[in-house]
C-alpha cells in the first residue's frame, strides 16, 4: 500500500503488471477507436491522438522495470520513467 504501482514490476507480481500494463493499453487503442469513429471535429483527432500515445506507453512500459529502490539509476529505468512521464502527460494534455 506504501509503494509505487510501479514496484510490482520488481517482484513476483511482474506478470500480473504486465497483463495489467498491456490490457490498460489495449483499452485506450480501443478507446481511441471508438472515439474516432465516433466523433467528428478537430478537436476530436487531438483527443485520439493522445490517447494512442497512451496506450503506446502503457503496452510497452513493463518490458522497462525499474532498479530496486537504492540501486544506481540505470538506462532501463530512464527509459521506464520516460514511459510513465509521457502516459501522464498524453492523459492530462488537453486540461
């Protein structure tokens, strides 16, 4: 309850956060194409966007774990962290 979802990644839960991180990213392509079948306008291609890019980051973010707390910060974790940063951002863009 203390940790990062993150940390899941770390431990014997690893493939439940990837099943979890992949169904999370299969539901926002899904979204996504709703979405743009659904609607019509500008603003709508930006919002399907965004949400592709979400889910991009969401399907791939759990091939990059991160280090153990307390170890030396490595590539894979940089590239995890740039992940989690870009689903964020895609998610929250538009406000």
């Amino acid at each position: 309850m203390r940790n990062a979802v993150r940390q899941y990644e770390i431990t014997g839960f690893r493939a439940g956060y990837r099943v979890a991180t992949i169904a999370l990213g299969v539901a926002g392509l899904a979204l996504a194409g709703g979405l743009a079948e659904a609607l019509s306008g500008g603003g709508s291609r930006l919002v399907v966007i965004l949400l592709v890019v979400f889910a991009a980051a969401r399907c791939v973010i759990s091939w990059f774990p991160m280090d153990a707390p307390g170890e030396e910060r490595t590539q894979t974790d940089q590239r995890h962290g740039l992940l989690a940063f870009v689903a964020f951002l895609a998610r929250v863009w538009p406000l």
